[in-house]
C-alpha cells in the first residue's frame, strides 16, 4: 500500500462520522477520481481481510463502521505496513535507545544499519547523538561482544532515561480512547505494546480510581509500563539500601499487587519500594508538573556526577541512597525557589567551615538549577544540598579502608620491633613499612611514611612520634586511638577502585615506548599514577645524589698511581655492596682505552661508568678524591682530584643525579674544597650545600 | 620558533657523559626557544642514528669518522668540554641556523 493509501484508511479507521469526499480531495491536494481509486484499493484490501468495506453514504461521505477490537487490529496492521517506511534521523535515534533499554532480544548495530536502510556513516552519527543524549542522565552506551549494545549506569537513571526520551518523542500517551498516531508512537508500541498499557489502566481503574488527573494516570502508566519491562528484561536496581524505606499500605500500593499478580511476578522488595516510591511522585500533592519531576532526577544525577568529578569523593558508592535524598530535596527547592521563599540555613556557615570542598562544588553547580528554577539558588540552599553530601561522605569512609604508614624505632633488637610493629598491624590500620634503630633515624625520610612509633626516647620532629612500650597493653591502645585520631589528616585511602582504565593506559604506554625507557615515558607514567591517585615515592624512581651516595662509598685522601688504579679503588665499595659485578669494573677501564679520557666530564673530575648490561645490580654511585692528582690524558680537564664511580640501570632514573654532578662540574671553586676535605661530614655538607 | 631538530647525544656508555652534555645543551636550547627532541646513547647505537644533529667528545671523532654518517643529513658536533655552556653554544648555533631551527 503507498503511503497516501494508509493515511487515508487511518482517517476512516479513527473517524466515527462519515468523510465528505471534497475534504479528502482537499487534504491530499487530488482529484476526486484518485481518491476514488484509492478508496477502490482499500475496499479491496479490506475485504481481503474480511474486514467490512468503506460504504458511500448518499450526501454525508464516506464511512467505514468497524467493530473496536477490528479497528485495534487494523491499526497495528497498518504499523506493522508503516515500519516499512523510511525513518528520520530523531526517530531512528529514539527507536535505537528504545531498542538498547527495552528491546527484547540484543541489538546489534549492523542488524539496525539493515533495517533502517541508511549507511553505516549515518547510523554512526546517529550513535554519536545517541551517546550524548545518554550522556545527561550518567549512562554510557557500551558495545558488548554476543550481547550487542549494551546501556551502562544506575539502573534507576536509565528508567528515568527511558521515561523521559518517551515524553520527549512521543508526548502524552493515552491508553484510553483513540489517538492520533504519530510514527514514534508507533515505534514506542513495538517495545511497550499499546496492550500492556491497556492492561495497566484496567488494574488502575480498579485500584487507583480516586486518583482524577487524566494527564497524571496516563504518565504514571507509561512510567509502570517502564518499569514492568525493565524488570521482565531482569534489569534490576542494584540491590542497597533503599532510603525510601517506610511503603505504608496505600492505593499505590495495591495498584503495584494488582500488577504483580496479573503478571505473574514476584520483584524482590527493593523493587516494590522503588516503584511504589516513584508512583508516589506522581501524585499532584507534592509538585505542581511531572516536569519537575523529571528535570529534579535529572539535575541529582548531574549535580551528583559534578562533585564527585570536583571533590574526587566517590559519591557514585552510595549512589541509591544520596540520589534518592538529593531527588527529593531537590523537587522541593525547585518549588520553593519558583514560589520565592526563602529558608534560612542555621548551619551554613558551620558546613562552608566544614565541607567547603563540597560546598564550592555545589556553588559552581547552581547555574544548571537555576535554569530549572529561573530564580537564584541561595547560599542557605547550597548548604542544604551540603549536607545530602556530607552525610555519604561519612556512609562512604565507613566502606572505604584507610592506612596509617608508620616506621618503628626500636633499640631491643629485631624481634621486639617486628612484635610491636605486627601488633600495631594487627590492633590498628597501620602498615609498618621499617623498623629502625635510634641511630638511623635519618632513613625516616626516605621512607614513605606519615608516623613514629618509638620503644625508645628519640629527638625528631618532622613526623608526629608516639612513644610506646614494645608490648601492646590497654592503656597503650587508647594512646594509640588518641595519637591516630590527633594526626587524622595523615591516612591515606587504599585504592580499590576499578583500575581498568589505568590498565589500558599502560599497555597503551608499553605500546607507545616500543620496550624503549625514554624520559618522556618517565614523565607519562608519573601522569598517568598521578591521575589515578596513586603515589610514588620519587626519591625512589629518581633519586638524589644525597639518597643514593651512602657514606661507606665515600673516599678521601686515596693513594693512587694510574689512572686505572682510581677507577678500581673508587669502584671498591659499589663491588663489596654487591652493587656492581667485577665484570663492570673492567668494562669502565676498557672503555677508557677505546674511547679515550671523555670521563673526565669537568675541570678536575671524572665520572667513571660503564653500560648496564655490564653488570650493575643496582642503581649506586661512590666517589674517591685524590691525593695526589692523575693525568687521564684530557687536555682541557686534567689532572683528576675527584672520582665518581656511576652504575645505572637504566637511561633515565639517574636524572637527578646526574643534576647534582653537573652543579658541580660548573662549581670549580666547590670541587678545590671537596678535594682537600679530610671529614666525611663536612664532605658532605660541601657536597649537598 | 623554528623546526623541531632531533639532537643525540653520544658517549662510550650512552649514559653519563651523554647525559650531562645532554643537560648542559638543554639549558643553552631553552634560552634560544629551540624546540628539540634529545635523547643520549651509547656509540655503537648512535652509528645508525637518523637525528638532525649528533653531539659528542671530542675523543670519539676518530670512531666517528670510521662510521658512514651522512653529513649532509646529519651534523656532528665534537665538544673538548661536554659540560661546558659557551662550547656548546658556540658550535651548535650556527648548525641550528643552518638546519632552521632558530
């Protein structure tokens, strides 16, 4: 049938009076004779049917009586001839999310390519719009291999989604009486059959009569259609707290059994509660429009998403519950805001004092709500909306696992220390990460760490320090509690989250660098922990000449007669520590000889080294001044007074080491000093000044 | 600013020599805005380099020459003092100009 054809068998079908022949000329710009030919043609599709056929009533027009169990059938008929036709853009992107949250079976974007007739260029746009309408509500369209697309996020915004886009395309949505039938209420009946709502309004009817609002039942109909397929598609809300707890008996309440007992269904608890409470929403009482209503869940999500984004609090755990509160409070503000009356807030300022990073999230929210409301949110209001938040935070540090590191200073030997530190471990959050004596308290900060525990009395005052008996009594603990309780700011958040993402951006980093360690990929990483919260000690992957050069690698004075002999003497104490292999020692002195002196790299110094892969173990350096000074054979340079001797694992993790050298090649007043020093000490202080 | 020029630095180890004549140029680069791309290796790494400008020792100029570098593309630059600012910036900087990256 031509598309002219079913336009005019829809006018008959959804006409109760006859049809004057001179209004369907006039309608479809035609002659009488073709639409004649038409009606002959439909007549004829009729009686195929067995349907009755379009009569000629003398001077009224033409009439086709129907039965309305023949008209409800004719008309999907008549969809089923429609799908057929070529969609726009709008409607193909509203049949594709109805297809995503509601569609019986996977979609599969190749399947939706065929069906819709148009390239794979166009569906991609289509997609792209797709994503971004979902993008407001928190979901994300994810493609699953075997399970086709797939909608990711809370499943109660999707609900909201669906339920908002079908407002947006369709409009209002009768069930009782004909309607003109657009063509998204046509692809809208593929997924929400016009039978189901059908059937929902019956058990409306007999449960909910005394609610009136014609506008408010078809909506409430369509959001309970929403929600049955959702759940009969096993979508279900995530099971957690459900704020909303107290479902008292009421008309809604029945209204929600009718249903579960003419579907045969039995939804667990939280998803009665839910329904019952969203049901609830409609009811005129509390809000002037269902607009509102939507635009409240919407903006929750948004402001929820905006200060998790800000405050890196993740919010999102206790989704349900903050949603649930932030909605509600929300649909009143925006009343109250519209009605320009104001509340005062008696604890702004205590919560500005308090929570002012999630006050000034808010803050910067409020543009997007006062769109909603017209009018200006006020501070007091922001507090309000504050406290929703501060009271997850609380929720959510309950879940999540905080760690004190700790070192332990003890002088009565190793096992004692380990017994007070596996103590602490076991009784407290705390991880040890060393237990020291009181001579090495020096070591603290290298150590990534935040607290002291000390057996013994000890001078330090960059880190809190409690002192403690090695075993733990009673009255210890509750120092203890006090002593964590007091350095509180100190802990840290153990990362549990999801760490996928981070995954793919290091294989994407391991892909980048090609196997190669450049500086870049050095720079990339760090980025990349840094923006997963994650901390590296960067003392450790770069350290400082001072946090590598340990004193027993220090060297003064030595007697030396060739140049050889001063690479092997300041190589000595890198080989006893294990540091170097003997093989390296050889490689530096070769490659002397092939290359020539080039490591003397400044007035008076060389820095003796070799590759890697010539046996380093570890990154290391030591260095030897010179009694009586060596000629490498460097012209510029010579003699040599001061010898380092560098073993590096890599390219790159020596930076800063390198840096301190360099300060010094150029500081020829500070090398004279350093090769006359005689103390360790004071060698030292010359070196790091 | 001018092209971006690839810079090697090259030593016997391609990691302390190099890496400090690296260091030095990078200081004397920034203060002519050069944009560079710098990376220091060893000499039997830097035999089929592909960079714009190699810099090294003057003790390696022999090995050097044994390698067939292509001048034409690729300059080199022999430094007595690797660390030393005024040598650098005395020798790179008219290979700069000619290569466009001033």
């Amino acid at each position: 049938m031509k598309d002219r054809t079913v336009k005019i068998l829809r006018i008959f079908i959804t006409s109760d009076y006859p049809v004057s022949l001179s209004k369907l000329e006039e309608e479809f710009h035609t002659s009488a004779r073709t639409i004649r030919n038409e009606l002959r043609e439909i007549n004829q599709f009729l009686s195929e049917k067995k349907l009755p056929e379009i009569k000629n009533l003398r001077k009224m027009g033409y009439q086709l009586v129907l039965a309305p169990s023949e008209k409800t059938a004719l008309l999907e008929q008549l969809d089923l001839v429609n799908d057929e036709h070529y969609l726009d853009r709008e409607s193909r992107i509203f049949d594709l999310i109805l297809s995503f949250s509601l569609g019986k079976k996977a979609t599969f974007l190749y399947q939706k390519e065929e069906e819709y007739q148009i390239s794979k260029s166009s569906l991609d746009e289509d997609m792209r719009r797709v994503r971004n309408i979902l993008t407001d509500y928190g979901i994300e369209v994810l493609s699953v291999p075997k399970q086709g697309i797939v909608l990711q996020g809370a499943e109660r915004s999707i609900r909201t989604m669906i339920y908002d886009i079908i407002n947006n395309s369709v409009g209002v949505i009768s069930s009782q009486g004909e309607q003109e039938v657009s063509l998204n209420r046509t692809i809208l009946n593929h997924y929400i059959s016009p039978q189901l709502l059908k059937k929902l309004d019956q058990l409306y009817v007999k449960s909910l009569a005394s609610m009136e609002d014609a506008i408010y039942r078809n909506q409430l109909l369509v959001f309970t259609a929403v929600w049955l397929s959702r759940y009969l598609r096993e979508d279900l809300i995530a099971s957690s707290v459900w704020e909303a707890a107290d479902t008292p008996q009421s008309d809604i309440r029945d209204f929600v059994t009718a249903i579960c007992e003419a579907f045969q269904i039995s939804p667990p608890e939280v998803e009665i509660k839910y329904i019952v409470f969203m049901l609830n929403t409609f009811n005129s009482r509390d809000m002037n429009n269902s607009i509102e209503w939507v635009q409240a869940q919407l903006l929750s999500i948004q402001l929820m998403q905006f200060v998790e984004a800000k405050t890196k609090i993740p919010f999102s755990r206790k989704e349900e519950m903050l949603q649930e509160g932030l909605y509600k409070h929300l649909v009143g503000l925006i009343n109250r805001v519209k009605s320009d009356i104001q509340i005062v807030n008696p604890l702004k300022e205590n919560i500005k004092n308090n929570y002012g990073n999630i006050y000034s999230a808010i803050h910067q929210f409020t543009p997007s709500i006062e769109q909603v409301t017209g009018k200006q949110i006020t501070e007091d209001e922001v507090a309000f909306l504050t406290i929703h938040f501060s009271t997850s935070v609380s929720a959510i540090n309950q879940d999540l696992h905080y760690i004190y590191k700790a070192v332990v200073i003890c002088n009565h030997g190793v096992a004692t220390g380990k017994l007070l530190s596996e103590n602490l471990k076991e009784l407290f959050n705390i991880e040890v990460l060393a237990v020291l004596s009181s001579r090495e308290l020096d070591l603290i900060e290298k150590l990534d760490v935040d607290l002291i525990f000390s057996t013994v009395a000890i001078q330090y005052s960059q880190k809190p320090v409690l002192e403690l008996e090695p075993i733990i009594k009673e009255e210890s603990k509750k120092r203890i509690t006090r002593f964590l309780s007091e350095n509180q700011k100190l802990k840290r958040l153990v990362n549990n989250q999801d760490s996928t993402q981070l995954f793919y951006a290091l294989i994407d980093t391991i892909g980048k660098s090609g196997g190669e360690v450049s500086g870049s990929i050095y720079k990339e990483l760090e980025t990349l922990f840094d923006q997963n919260h994650l901390t590296i000690n960067k003392k450790e992957i770069q350290p400082m000449l001072e946090d590598v050069l340990k004193d027993s690698n220090i060297l003064l004075n030595e007697k030396v007669a060739t140049w050889e002999e001063s690479i092997r003497r300041v190589s000595e104490p890198l080989v006893a520590e294990e540091v170097i292999e003997p093989s390296y020692v050889t490689a530096m002195i070769d490659s002397v000889k092939e290359y020539g002196p080039y490591i003397v790299i400044g007035k008076h110094i060389a820095l003796a080294h070799a590759r890697p892969e010539d046996g380093v173990n570890q990154l290391g350096i030591s260095v030897a001044t010179i009694n009586s000074p060596i000629e490498f054979g460097n012209e510029e340079n010579d003699p040599v007074k001061i010898i380092f001797c560098l073993a590096a694992i890599d390219s790159y993790s020596h930076l800063n080491i390198m840096k301190s050298l360099i300060a010094l090649i150029n500081d020829e007043e500070k090398v004279d000093r350093l090769s006359r020093e005689t103390d360790i000490e004071r060698f030292k202080e010359i070196l790091y000044s | 600013m001018g092209k971006q020029v690839s810079i090697l630095f090259v030593c016997g180890a391609g990691l302390g020599s190099s890496f400090a004549a690296q260091m030095a140029a990078e200081d004397v680069l920034n203060v002519h805005g050069v944009d560079a791309k710098l990376d220091h290796v060893d000499i039997s790494t830097a035999a089929s380099s592909q960079s714009d400008i190699i810099i090294t020792a003057q003790n390696f100029k022999s090995q050097f020459e044994k390698f067939s570098i292509d001048e034409e593309k690729t300059a080199i630059v022999y430094l007595k003092n690797i660390v030393s600012k005024p040598e650098i910036e005395e020798k790179l900087l008219p290979i700069l100009e000619t290569k466009g990256a001033l």
